[in-house]
C-alpha cells in the first residue's frame, strides 16, 4: 500500500490533500516534497499537535512560507483524500 | 471498460464528478426534496453520496454497472441500511415509480443517452426530480480533438447544453433548468475526493491519472459540466 500511497502523492504534487495517519491524525495541506519513505506538506493552518517528522521550510516552493512543511511516513498513511481536481 | 473508468475504480475515487461531493451538498439544498423521500444514485461509486445521503436520514439506494464499485461502496455503508445492487443504467433492476428522486452524477454521458434517460423516467414518480451532473462541451472541437476526447474518456456523449437540455426534452422531463459550478458557492481546494485502493494497482493506472490531468489542461476551454434538474 505504501507504493501506491508514494504514486498518489507524486501525481499531487502542488496539489491540496488530506492525509489521515494510523495515529488518527489528519494533515490537510499542499504537497511540496515526495520522497521514497515521506511525503511533506505544508498546511494550510497550524500544524496538528503530535505530528511527527522533520520540519521542512516551504520557502522555495513558492508557497506561503508561514507554516513549515514536515513530514510523514508513508507507511503510516491509512486514508487520503485529494482536492481542486476535476474528475468527471 | 475505458482505461479512464478503469482507473477511477482501481484507485477508488469517491465523488468522481465536477464539484465533487460540495456540488451535491449544494444542488440537494436547491432540489429541496421532501422529507422522508426515497433517492436512487445511480452510478453510486465508492458510495460518498449515498453515505452523505443516509446521514440526513434519507431512504437511499445506490447502484452502480462496476462489481468492483459496488463492493467499495458496500464497505463504506457497513451497515446494510442502504441497499446497493449492480446495474446499469440503460436497463435498470426497479419498478416503475420506486423513487422520489434520482441523482447520475458525471454518469449519463457514459452511457447511451436515450435508453438511460428513458429508463431514469420510468423508474421515477409522478412529479420526481432527477438531478444530474454532466460534462458539457462548450466550445465546438475538431474531430480529432472530439475524438481525442470522447476516446480517452469512453464518453458515449459529449455535447453542449443546449444539446442535453433537448435530450431530457425527448425522454419527457418537464421543467428542466441547468445550473453551473458559478452558480453555486464551494472551495474547490477542499479535499473531498477520498481514495479506497485496490491492494495492488497495475502502473499504468497512475499513467492514466497523469493523462488525465494532461487532457484537463489541453481542453480546458472545451470541457465544462452543468447540473441539470428536471421533473418527471
């Protein structure tokens, strides 16, 4: 499942996402960086109490840089959810 | 089934039509639907409407033409309250007259209008409303742009709304109004389409997700969508 939660996040990149963790918390913001273990996000509110992973400035990515992007596990990702996509 | 389907139902994307599940919370507030009332979605999916539906405490059903839909969507109302079957909508498995209302949300131009639209007034009530979602063309293409198009989608009809509004004209829909996303107030950056994975998904799958998201850019102009509501 990781592998196919690491494809979703690399076909949103930019994009707004809400990811759920098998913690039970949920991470609502952009997709900045995918790499093989984690994806990092940058939220568009204050980030969640208890989240885990290193911080990761968004600055760069030509987002609003208030919030640091951080990240998380793949293999921790039990749900997720994409945005400002159009599917018909 | 078209790889574009194919892909929808791998990966599981629920509120896979324009607006997603935002647009149906707000023309449900426009069709002001009496209460209690008996909704079909047909082409349920993953069953994002049908749970949203349920909640409100409506006598919901669901039916969808992909065994793997209805088995995604029956996981996500684990409680048998909604009954959700297999059909599909050119030949559907009810009475004439079993529903209030009937919602095909980015379903119809999938499949051959005339019987599904036929069959959608068959199986409403006197006065129902059926409520649909669909891809409209807004700007005239070539023909290999609509070919393009209508190929990679496996769109069975791809047309403008004036061209859908006398479809539902034909099929004996009365009252027919046509409503677009600027009619309406949602925040498109709201993430509402979750997902429900197949445990292994084939890598062209993801290729067909990237193909989509280029085909959107490319036909930006061309490609709209409206929610139509008429009466039977």
């Amino acid at each position: 499942m990781s592998q196919n939660y690491y494809n979703m996040c690399c076909q949103h990149h930019g994009k707004n996402v809400r990811i759920t963790d098998r913690f039970g918390n949920v991470h609502t913001g952009r997709i900045v960086n995918v790499t093989r273990s984690r994806v990092f996000i940058q939220p568009n509110g204050p980030r969640p109490r208890g989240a885990f992973g290193m911080g990761y400035y968004g600055r760069g990515y030509g987002y609003n840089s208030y919030f640091p992007a951080y990240g998380i596990g793949l293999g921790f990702i039990t749900g997720f959810a994409v945005g400002s996509l159009l599917f018909f | 089934m078209p790889d574009y389907l194919n892909m929808i139902s791998s990966l599981g994307i629920a509120g896979a039509h324009p607006g997603g599940l935002q647009l149906t919370k707000q023309f449900l507030t426009e069709i002001n639907l009496p209460f209690p009332c008996r909704i079909l979605d047909a082409g349920c999916g993953t069953g994002q409407t049908l749970s949203y539906l349920a909640g409100l405490g409506y006598e919901a059903a669901g039916m969808d033409a992909d065994q793997r839909m209805v088995r995604k969507a029956k996981n996500r109302l684990s409680d048998d309250s909604v009954s959700i079957v297999h059909g599909s909508l050119e030949l559907m498995p009810f009475e004439s007259g079993t529903f209030d209302a009937v919602f095909c949300e980015s379903v119809l131009s999938f499949t051959n209008l005339k019987s599904s639209l036929n069959e959608c007034h068959r199986i409403l009530t006197d006065g129902g409303v059926l409520a649909a979602v669909e891809v409209t063309l807004e700007q005239p293409a070539d023909p290999v742009s609509f070919k393009e198009i209508t190929g990679f989608y496996g769109f069975q009809a791809l047309q403008t709304e004036d061209e859908w509004i006398k479809q539902f004209e034909i099929s004996g829909f009365k009252n027919i109004r046509s409503m677009t996303g600027k009619d309406f107030s949602f925040d498109e950056e709201d993430p509402d389409h979750d997902v429900d994975m197949d445990d292994k998904i084939e890598p062209a799958t993801f290729e067909v997700l990237s193909r989509h998201q280029e085909m959107l850019q490319k036909y930006v102009h061309c490609l709209g969508y409206r929610v139509f509501l008429a009466n039977k």
